[in-house]
C-alpha cells in the first residue's frame, strides 16, 4: 500500500524522507512477541517482492526483561548490518517501558511512535512527558484478551501499523496469519487473531 | 519458514545452514549444542527424528567428543558434519588437529561467537581465527546466502583428491545466525547432483584393505614429511577452491572468489574486512564515492590458505589499506587478518601503508559511521609523505573502565 492510499483511508501518511529503506524499532517485554512482529513485518515485505531484515537485540533471554527488535525494509537488497539508529517508527508493545527505556532514542522528529496504552496520545503525552514525533496509541493488550483470549499484543500491534504506516496492507496481514496460524493452531485461535487485527486497524489512535 | 516470493526465503543464518545440511544429507552428524550455533543442531535433530534425512546423528557430552566422534566416522569412510562455536570450538582444539593430519573431509559451520571471558556470546571472529593454524580450510561467508553457498562449495572441497582436508566455513553469530534474512535455495536434486556421492580414500571399514590410522610416529618417523604433506595440499586448495565457485556460479549465477572486492580497480585508500561488517563497510564506500573519495573494500572470503598472491596483485595500486580485525592477537603488531595483509604487501613495489583497526569485540556495534572514520585514518594518511603510526586504532571503543590506568 502506498502513502497515497493510506492518506485516502483517513491515516496520517508515513513521510519517510527516503522511500528506499524502511527502518522499525520494536520494544517490548520478553513474552509479548515483539520478535514475531518484527518477523512477521519482515514476511509480508517477502510477498510484497521487497528486501527485508530483522533481528532482535540479543540480551537476557527471560519473560518480562525489556527487549528490542528490529526490522528494516527496502527496495534495494540490504546491506547493512548494524543496530537500527534512527527509526522511522517505533513500536511498544508495553506501556511500562515508557518509564524505563528511552523509547524514542536517535527516532525523527517525524518518526512515527505507536504505543499499546488505553490512554489517548495526549493522554499519553501527559503522563509521560513525551514531546515531539507523532503519536498513536492502541489498546493492543485489552484486544488481544477479548478476542484471542490471551494477553499477547503483537497481532493488534500489527494492524494499527498497517493502518497508519501503510506499509502492508490489512488483507495481506489477515492472508498472511490464516496461512502461517492455520499450520500451527485451531480455526478458533486463527479466527481470533485475525478479529484483533480488523479491531486494532479500526481503533488506534491519532492526534 | 514462510514462502512467498518464488524462490526466495526469509529465514535465519541457522536455518539457511540446516536447509544445506538436510540437501547434503551427510552420512553422520554428530554435534553438542552451544549458542548462537544450537538452532542448526535443534533443526537437524528434529529433521532426523522426522525422517527427513538419512543421518546418523550422534549426539555428544562436550564438543570434545563430537570432533573426536567426527573423526572417527570420517575415518571410518562417512560423510561427515558438524557445527560450533566459541568455546565449543575451543574445546575441540586438540581434535582440530588430529582431524587435519588424518586428512579426513569434515565439514564444519562455525557460527562466530567471542571467547570467554568475561563471558559474552555474542560475534566477533575470535574462535575460528584461532583455529587458523589448525590444519583447516577456513570460508568466511557474509550474509544468509553466503552461509548456505559456502557450506555446499565446502563439501565438494573437502572431499577433492586434490585437497582431502576438512573445512570450516564461518558466519557473523546472531549479526547474521539469529537474524532473518533472504535465502535463494537450490533444489535438492541440484544439491544433490552438485555435491555427488562421497568416495572415501582409505576408510576403516573397508576391511578387504586393513589401513592404520593416527599410530604413533615417533623420532624417525615422518612427521616432518607429514606435515609438509598438509601444506602441499593447502596451497593445491586454492585452485579447487576456485574451480568449485566457478562450477557454483555455472549452477546459480553467484560468482564467488578466494577474495571478494569492490569498487577496487582505481582505489587508493581501501579497507580489508571479513563477514557481515562488509556490506556496511560497502554503503560507506558508495557515500565516499559520491563525495570524490576513491575509496575500496575487500572482504576476504578464504582465510586459509590465505591467499596472499591475490591481495598483493589486487591491493597493489592502493596508496594506504585499513584492516578491520574483529579479532585480536594481544602482544603482536596488529589484530591477526592485518598480519596477513602487511605480510602479503611487503614484496609490493611500491609498498601500501597498512593499518591496524580492532572493531567489534564480543559485539560490540559497527555503524557506517564507525567505518567511515576508519576511512578517515586512510585518507589522512594517503596525504602525508611520511608514514603513520601502525598502532592498533579502536572503532567505537568507549572510554574509562580503567583503560587510562592501562595505559599509563
């Protein structure tokens, strides 16, 4: 999907000032699939014909510890190696990390900060002190509960960056999730992830 | 691993190198976990527990016993494989040996881990480039591709009569083992027809025809010769290594070379990297080619035999060359691929300034930022008359932690 469709849906559009490279920053608690997401980003780059990597930052390998992950996209094979320094979107997948991690470290000012919180951004903004760069936040938790009946925000993440990124497209995520979950779980879990994702695309939040 | 885009993979380094395993389908694995290496040993286990392979596969107590176990069923006339790192690669240090003089072709993935201590698990290339003087032919591989590219050259290089060594073949731990990346697979039955079937030379169970292996050979025995043996057959290598790309390339279209250059040809301030750091260091050439610099790169793919003949002739009209170690060799001149280079360059007329860099120990991050100060160094260099210093300069080093009592 191009920033010109996703203009067209309502969502603010992703001015990434070189088309060619995608940079993403995820953060998340270990156990809430931040690694998957980053992979799954990575995926749906594969079908769409485009380059891709991600790789989590290695550190303490146990539930709950703060961690990192990364996915960069291109059109051109990538090359580079190194930690994601400046991303063009961040993504949190726990609202707790906004006290502990610099969350929007070396990010844009037009970067991109989505957020899962039941607060609204300027809610969120109030709360935590957060200047700058443009906000968006998703109940990605209370979703998730509701309609996969588990705890885990990384599917919801998904489609409230597909709504304001444009990066994927919601159809291709939803294809995407019945393929790779119906290989592995029953219709029910598949049918619910896929309800996370139609919610969180219609829900997120922006300013 | 997901399938999209026809042909085309998105999987970790590890899972690209287990995707080779299963084509080759080697006779006999044997293997000890150790991180970022276990995901191949995970995946293979589970592919011979399913069926979808013929391997024997042996599992372990210590990586000292796997080598040893490998040795034997090399000996014994089997295909064999395995993989490591770090300290995993550190306890088989005698067996590297023994492995290399018994000229038995193991083939062996050594995902780049640092050395303990302090512990850390994360890449830098000291492991196998302590195993340089091992015996072993030893491939650096870049990215994904390379990983999978180089394990199927290896097997074919391993077992040439020209060569009969065992070969290890490296990538960048976690930079490139736990990241997902493109992999472009061949299809088994090319594999398959590429590899070939495996004529032992001398095994054990050939009982018609009874040898001895690793007797005792003492003073007036020939060791000597022996040893000048393995030489022989390192510096025969170069040609098959290069014959096998070249057969690799007709089958895929991916030329590889016993170096890898880029943007070289009028260069004249150039750096020498190896693994994963490479495709960084070629984006900071690019932004320097755009800028007036001409700057170079080559990433050295074949460590041994090191092949010095090709860096003195490629290198030759480069004024100065910056070497990325992402390993040290403490008390010596310089980390140890910069040996290799000032060596080579000696004879080189006129001879190249070569610098030492040491970059990315236990992971420490490597930005094109980092790079292009490197390129920095050579460029002020390039424009002296005189000679700088060969000490050793540090890339996104951080300062204090008693390194300026160290110092003193």
């Amino acid at each position: 999907m191009s920033v010109a469709s996703a203009k067209k849906r309502g969502a603010s559009p992703l001015a990434v000032e070189s088309p060619g490279l995608v940079e993403i920053r995820w953060h998340a608690r270990g156990g809430q699939g931040a690694v998957t997401a980053a992979k799954t980003v990575a995926e749906l780059a594969l079908g769409q014909g485009k380059h891709f990597q991600a790789f989590p930052e290695y550190g303490p390998e146990r539930s709950g510890a703060p961690i990192v992950a990364f996915t960069r996209l291109s059109d051109e094979p990538i090359q580079l190696y190194s930690g994601v320094e400046h991303p063009q979107i961040v993504v949190v997948l726990d609202e707790s990390l906004l006290k502990a991690v610099d969350i929007t470290k070396g990010a844009p000012e037009n970067a991109v900060v989505l957020v899962n919180s039941e607060l609204t951004p300027p809610e969120l903004r109030l709360r935590y002190g957060l200047k700058g760069h443009r906000l968006y936040t998703i109940p990605a938790t209370r979703i998730a509960t509701e309609t996969i009946k588990r705890p885990i925000p990384n599917t919801p993440m998904l489609g409230a960056l597909a709504r304001i990124t444009g990066l994927f497209t919601l159809e291709s995520v939803i294809e995407f999730l019945r393929y790779e979950f119906g290989k592995k779980f029953p219709a029910k879990v598949v049918e619910g992830n896929i309800a996370a994702l139609t919610r969180s695309y219609e829900e997120v939040r922006g300013e | 691993m997901a399938k999209a885009t026809p042909n085309v993979l998105a999987v970790t380094g590890n899972e690209a190198v287990a995707e080779a395993m299963r084509q080759i389908d080697p006779d006999v694995v044997c293997a000890y976990p150790i991180t970022p290496q276990t995901e191949i040993v995970q995946l293979y286990a589970q592919l011979v527990a399913d069926g979808k392979v013929s391997t024997e596969f042996v599992t372990a107590e210590s990586e000292h016993s796997a080598m040893s176990a490998a040795i034997g069923a090399a000996a014994a006339g089997a295909r064999t494989m395995t993989a490591t790192s770090s300290q995993g690669f550190a306890l088989m240090w005698e067996l590297l040996y023994i492995a290399s003089s018994y000229r038995l072709p193991i083939v062996m993935t050594v995902v780049n881990r640092a050395l303990s201590g302090p512990i850390n698990i994360h890449c830098d290339h000291s492991d196998s480039i302590g195993g340089r003087d091992s015996g072993w032919i030893q491939i650096y591989g870049e990215n994904h591709q390379q990983a999978y590219d180089n394990c199927l050259q290896a097997v074919r290089i391993a077992e040439h009569p020209d060569v009969r060594l065992p070969v290890m073949h490296m990538y960048d731990g976690y930079v490139i083992s736990g990241a997902i990346g493109p992999l472009t697979p061949l299809e088994d039955s090319r594999v398959r027809e590429f590899i070939g079937p495996y004529q032992p030379v001398n095994p054990l169970l050939d009982v018609q025809h009874p040898v001895t292996v690793g007797p005792f050979d003492g003073l007036h025995g020939w060791y000597f010769e022996h040893k000048v043996a393995q030489n022989l057959a390192m510096e025969r290598a170069y040609q098959v290594l290069q014959d096998v790309a070249d057969e690799f390339a007709r089958l895929t279209g991916r030329q590889y070379g016993l170096i890898d250059p880029y943007r070289l040809e009028d260069a004249e301030i150039a750096i020498v990297v190896v693994g994963s750091t490479a495709g960084t260091t070629r984006l900071v050439v690019d932004q320097l080619r755009a800028k007036g610099v001409k700057a170079g790169m080559v990433r050295v793919r074949v460590f041994r035999p090191f092949p010095y003949h090709t860096f003195a002739q490629a290198l030759q009209h480069v004024k100065v060359v910056g070497v990325l170690d992402r390993a040290d060799s403490f008390g010596a001149q310089g980390g140890p691929v910069f040996l290799e280079i000032r060596a080579a360059l000696y004879d080189n007329d006129p001879r190249p300034q070569v610098l030492p860099f040491i970059y990315g120990l236990g992971g420490r991050d490597i930005f094109p930022h980092d790079i292009e100060q490197a390129f920095g160094v050579l460029d002020e260099a390039a424009k002296r008359v005189r000679r700088v210093s060969t000490q050793r300069r540090y890339l996104n080093l951080r300062q204090g932690r008693g390194l300026e009592h160290e110092r003193k």
